[in-house]
C-alpha cells in the first residue's frame, strides 16, 4: 500500500490531482475538507454545466435540424456536440470533488469520463483549427474554396477529426483506474503498478502529447492563419461584410484563454513536481486551470449570440416560427364537442389539418 501510494504521489493530475494533498491531509484528519479553491473550482464547473447544456443544445437544435446545412454550419454543430458530451458529464466530477474526492461511480464511468474530457479538448481545438484554416482558404483563395469547399470534404474532414481525437484520447480508457485509498474510492493514472521509470515516462509522454498536438501546434497554425488573413485583408483590401470572422476570432480567443493555464500547469507539474516548495502552488493552481477549461464548453453559444448578428437573426426567426406553430395549434385545439360542431361549419383549421 505505501508504494501504491507512493506511486499516486507521483502522477496525479487532470481529475486525480487532489490525491497527494487528500493522502497527506487524512493521516491527521480522517474526513479532509475541501479548501476555498476548490469550492470555487467546483462553482465554475457547476456553471459550466448550468449554462453549457442549455446553450449547445440550442446551437445543436438550430445548426443540426433548423438552419440549411453549410460548411459554416457543420462546423459550428460538431463544435457543439464535443461541447454539449463534456457538459453532460461534468456532474460526476462535479460530486467527485463535493464527496472529497471519492469516486463511486466505478471503474468503467471513471475511464468514460476522463476519456470524454480527453476527447471534448483535442475534438475542439482541432474544429477551431480547421475553421481558422477554412476561413483563411475562403477568403484569401476564394477559387479553391469554391473547387474544395463542399459538404462531402467537409463531412470526410469532420470524420477524420473524430477519429483522431478519439485515439488521442483513447489513453484514458487504458490506463484510468480506480483504488481504495483511506477508505475513498480515487479515479487516477495507473501508468504501471511496478516500474517506476516507465510510468515516469508515460506520464512525460501523454503530457507532453496533449500540449504540441492539443494546444501548441494548434494554437501556431490559428496565429498563422489570421495573421496572414489580416495582412490580406489589407493589402488586397478583401471586403469582409459578416460578422463570421470576429465570431470565430472570438471564440479562438476564449479556447485560449481558458485552455492556456491548464497545458501550462500541465508543463509546470512536470518541472517541479517534486519540490515541495511549489506543491500548494500546484494544488490551488492545476484545479482552477480545470474548472475554467470546463468553463470554456459553456462559453461558445453565449458569443455566438452576443457577436453573430446572424446568429441572432436566425434565432429570432427560428423562434418566431415555433411560437407561431404553437399558437397555432393551441387556436385549432379544444373539446370533442367544439370540434365536432366546428366540423359542421368547416372550421378552416381542421380543413387543414385533414388536408
């Protein structure tokens, strides 16, 4: 048991990252409370999942079912489906952390919901690095934007996406484990139970992997895209009548913001996770990057509404056509009776619905 816990000491992070301070804390305490920053942690997840489920099934609804299918369009819908599966699942890490940091859930919900945090990040900083690529290609190439740019590629494209967030993520369904630890259940990293080195390098190489292809290669390509896009922009004095563009910058803007300090405790964690020095640091710091990484699921439906004039046009009008339906049928409605003696004097909406 000690060099279980030992090895624990060594890899928490993501949603095991109370572990080492849980484990020192319960050998005076047996029940540890939950510290400020945690409560406010978990407040910001809270409202994450408050305002995330609500507001991508909105974007869902009007991109999936109401709105002509675009390439814009099944951009913005993939974007909010890997948002909307991250919200649904944001309760089980919510009570992980209210139950201080007990999981009961088992082994195979702790393996899915790490999995699903994995695949929500990689799936939505590459539909906003392919965006940043698809808006540079339609605006500064207009030409081979209209040769390429079809719904076929885009589906072909949106596919490839899945699949390669999903092996990315797949890690977390291998090695995600469960372990009674003071009598509390902890969903955590099992790199390996025996060898040190390898689950030292493991650990290196998952970390390592999500910061170049999940943040850092993405992050160089969306600079290089809109700056080029400026510069054109201005010197070929392109003409950009929509607000598309700042809605897409704006919600790059907020990936960064609030993925930006998790990679970089992340990074940190690696480089100073044996001193002790940095331990309360790393403690207060890594769940906060959380949270406001959770944040971010939430945040995309409130600037589509707030900058896309269009977006709010379409919202409207979708609306609108909603509640004239529905009052529509609540005029047509009423008694047996009403409707048999509006049947006798061809009350024009039962015609219609008979036709």
């Amino acid at each position: 048991m000690e060099d279980l816990e030992e090895m624990l000491f060594e890899e928490f992070e993501n949603y095991s990252y109370p572990v080492e301070d849980y484990l020192l804390e319960s050998e005076t305490d047996e029940k540890a409370p939950l510290g400020v920053v945690h409560w406010i942690s978990m407040g910001l997840c809270c409202l994450a999942f408050v305002l995330g489920v609500p507001g991508n099934a909105l974007v869902i609804w009007f991109t999936g079912f109401k709105w002509k299918k675009t390439v814009a369009t099944l951009w913005f819908l993939n974007l909010a489906i890997a948002d909307f599966i991250f919200v649904l699942f944001l309760p089980l890490y919510i009570s992980y952390m209210a139950m201080s940091f007990h999981w009961p859930f088992g082994i195979w919900l702790c393996k899915v919901n790490s999995f699903i945090a994995q695949l929500n990040m990689f799936a939505s900083v590459f539909f906003l690095t392919v965006i940043s690529l698809d808006r540079y290609v339609h605006l500064v190439h207009p030409v081979l934007a209209h040769r390429h740019h079809t719904q076929k590629n885009t589906l072909l494209v949106i596919i490839f996406v899945w699949i390669l967030a999903s092996l990315l993520g797949g890690p977390a369904l291998y090695f995600r484990d469960t372990v009674v630890l003071n009598n509390h259940t902890v969903c955590y990293n099992n790199f390996h139970y025996n060898d040190a080195h390898l689950r030292l390098m493991r650990y290196h190489a998952l970390t390592w992997v999500k910061f170049i292809v999940g943040y850092l290669i993405p992050l160089t390509t969306m600079i290089i895209c809109y700056s080029c896009l400026i510069f054109q922009v201005k010197r070929r004095s392109i003409v950009i009548s929509n607000k598309h563009f700042w809605t897409v910058l704006a919600v790059v803007t907020a990936f960064l913001i609030c993925w930006t300090p998790y990679h970089l405790f992340s990074i940190w964690e690696l480089m100073v996770h044996h001193n002790s020095y940095f331990s309360q640091m790393l403690l207060s710091g890594i769940p906060l990057s959380i949270s406001l990484a959770c944040l971010n699921s939430c945040l995309n439906p409130i600037l589509y509404v707030l900058i896309s004039k269009k977006f709010q046009v379409h919202v409207r009008a979708s609306v609108a056509e909603i509640l004239k339906h529905t009052l529509w049928e609540v005029s047509c409605s009423g008694t047996v009776s009403e409707q048999l003696r509006n049947s006798e004097t061809k009350n024009p909406c039962l015609m219609e619905t008979a036709q």
